[in-house]
C-alpha cells in the first residue's frame, strides 16, 4: 500500500488474473463506489496489471477501475495489450493484493500456482475460483502464514452471501459440525423444471438464459460444482482436509419427471442436496439427492437462489439464504473481502 492521495486515503493496488463476468462487474463495481469506499473506508483501489489468456494490461502506477473502464473495451473482453504471463505479471505490477478470477479446472491449477507465486512476492490474494481452496487449501493457508500474507475466498461457495466471513465475524467461538445447502442453482431448477412438466434440455437452456448455467453445465449436471463448494467448506469450517473427487455425488442427468412428481405427492421435494458432517469417525460429505420435508428450510430455495443451514454447538442452526444469485453478487464477495482486508473496522 503506498502513496496516499489524501491524508486519510489509503491506495491499495490490485492485479487481476482473469477477466471475464466475475472481472468486470468487479471493476463496474469499484468505479460506481470510488467515493463511497474513499469516505467510509479512506480506500482508493487502483489496478495495476490484469491478464486473461489472451490480452493483458500492465501499468505499476495504476489506474482507478473508473479510468480503466474508459479505455478498455469491456464486453469485448479485451484489454488493449498481450497476454502476460501469470508470473510475470505478479512479479512485475507491484500489486498489494492479486484477484484470481480464472476459471475452474478440476484439480485446481494453474489457479493455485498463481496465488502461490502471488504469496512468494508479498501479496495477499481474493480468489472466486474455487478450485484453489477445494483442492489445494491447506498447501496454500501454510504458504501464505509463511510469507505473512492473508486470502480470502468468500464468493467460492455461494456468489456473494456471506458464508465464511459469517463463521468469522458472527458465530465466533461456535464449533460448525455440519453443513446442508443448496449450492447449485443450475440443478435445483432443472429439478423444479421437471415436476412443471419441462424436459430435461428445455430446463437447462431455460437456466441458461438465465444467466446462472453455464454454457457447458456439465460441471454443474454431474455435481462437480457442489463438491467443490462442499471440499471448500469442509477444509475450511470442519477442518477436513479433502478435495473434491472424495465428495460422492449423484448427477441429475438420469432423474426423470416421475421422480419428481412422485415427491410431491408424498409431500416432499426432490433436492441435490451439498453436505458435510464431522462426528468421531472424521468427516463425511456428499452432494446426493434427497427428498425433503416440505417445512425444511433448504426447500424455499428456488430459481437462482442459494441456501445454507451451519449446524453449531453454540448457536445451534444458522440459516442463510441469497435470493438472487447473479455475477453481481459475486463481484461484491470480491469488495467484501478487499474490504476485510485493508478496510477500517
Ligand atoms: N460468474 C459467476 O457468477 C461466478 C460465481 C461464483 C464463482 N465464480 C467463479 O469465478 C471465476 C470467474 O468466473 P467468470 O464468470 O468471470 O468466468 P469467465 O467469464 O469465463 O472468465 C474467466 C476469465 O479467466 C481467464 N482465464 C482462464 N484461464 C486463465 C489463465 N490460466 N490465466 C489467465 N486468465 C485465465 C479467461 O481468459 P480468456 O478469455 O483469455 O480465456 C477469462 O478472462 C470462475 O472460477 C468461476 O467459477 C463465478
């Protein structure tokens, strides 16, 4: 952190690895609070290097997001330069803090590499790509109390609802032996859809367009997406230590209407249900698909939507919800934790 504009401002320097939904609607962000974070927090965020792989921008002044946004062309995905490679940005930008925004990949690289190298040269790091954390969490948590740095990861699990910083800040003390959710919006819906009467294709084209299934939903169909947010919230609230090829899972591809409907009429709704349990055997996970009583909670999620129930010893049930889960809210869990970070408290 360097050179204060104002005697109370605050500059915070950030690079950004990927820039895509996530990448962008964060910079919209920044540029639309610019005042706000200056006053209520005395920050100014300038962004000092981003690269995808296949453009990049590299300026170790630093620019704010807003007069970034006026010379990159944002929705065309291009950033005016080359790509940079990942180390060499990290190396070159002079960045406090790297945004890793890349995409999952099973296995959790080169994401994980990139907030190493990050830690090796004195940054802290906000990551939204989950693979990272379900794969590589206890490797990269030693790294970073080694160099002295902190990460955050809040939007891996459920956009921007508060998950981890509400385990931190709101149930301190309290003991999590469990957690139920549900944390895939794409198959939650393609489930609902199918007891309406839709097809199975027709559900997930309609999820697309959307916005919350991806372009290829297999990783969402497959149950790949919840066991990695569930390795994410074992390692970090149950401290497991998994990754997400130990989480069984069930797909949805082969649930049929009459599955559904058949729920219903014994009064319950067929859900792909993400859990966790930590009792004396150690922890056990999984994302199955369960039947719920209609008065269980996880049974008002619907469309976009997000829910998680933490099991506690000294608040017992803590629920919490997010109604509409949009790019938007995952680029505030990117605020949040830069917020976390470096803002006044
Ligand atoms: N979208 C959401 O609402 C949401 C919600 C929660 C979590 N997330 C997570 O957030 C991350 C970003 O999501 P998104 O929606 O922004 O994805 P996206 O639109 O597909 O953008 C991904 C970006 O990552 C870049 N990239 C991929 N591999 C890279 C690499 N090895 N080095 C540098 N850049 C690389 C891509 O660059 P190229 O275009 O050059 O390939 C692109 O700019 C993902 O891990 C996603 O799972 C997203």
């Amino acid at each position: 952190m360097t050179r204060p504009t104002a005697p109370h401002i605050l500059d915070v320097k950030l690079c950004m690895l990927g820039f895509g939904s996530v990448g962008r609607t964060f910079l919209a962000m920044l540029r639309d609070t610019e005042e706000r974070l200056a006053r209520e927090h005395g920050l100014r965020f300038l962004i000092c290097g981003i690269s995808t792989r296949h453009s990049g921008f590299l300026d170790a002044t630093g620019m704010t997001a807003g007069d970034l946004l006026g010379i990159v062309h944002v929705g065309r995905d291009d950033l005016c330069g080359p790509a940079v490679p990942a180390e060499e940005l990290i190396e070159t930008c002079g960045a406090d803090a790297l945004i890793e925004a890349t995409v999952l990949t099973p296995g959790g690289q080169p994401a994980a590499e990139h907030i190493e190298a990050a830690f090796r040269h004195g940054m802290d790091v906000v990551t939204v790509n989950k693979g990272p954390v379900a794969w590589h969490f206890d490797h990269l948590r030693r790294k970073a109390e080694r160099n002295g740095r902190r990460w955050r990861f809040e939007g891996t699990v459920a956009d921007g609802m508060p998950v981890f910083d509400l385990v931190e800040n709101c149930l301190r003390s309290c003991r999590i032996h469990g957690f139920e959710g549900i944390l895939n919006a794409t198959t939650n819906f393609i489930l609902e859809a199918l007891g309406d009467g839709r097809s199975f294709d027709d559900a997930v084209a309609h999820a697309q367009r959307e916005g919350f299934a991806e372009a290829d939903p297999s990783h969402d169909i497959d149950g790949l997406d919840a066991a990695c947010k569930v390795a994410c919230l074992a390692n970090v609230v149950l401290g497991a230590a998994i990754t997400p090829d130990d989480v069984p899972r069930d797909s949805v591809r082969d649930v049929t209407p009459e599955q559904v409907t058949a729920a219903r009429a014994a009064g319950r709704r067929l859900c792909v249900v993400a859990g966790g349990r930590l009792d004396d055997d150690g922890v056990h996970t999984g994302v199955r698909l369960t039947e719920l009583p209609l008065d269980h909670p996880l049974t008002t999620i619907h469309g976009s939507a997000l829910g998680l129930i933490l099991h506690t010893d000294l608040m017992g049930d803590v629920f919490t919800a997010e109604l509409h889960g949009e790019v938007q809210q995952t680029a505030y869990a990117v605020l949040a934790d830069l917020l976390a970070l470096y803002g006044r408290h």
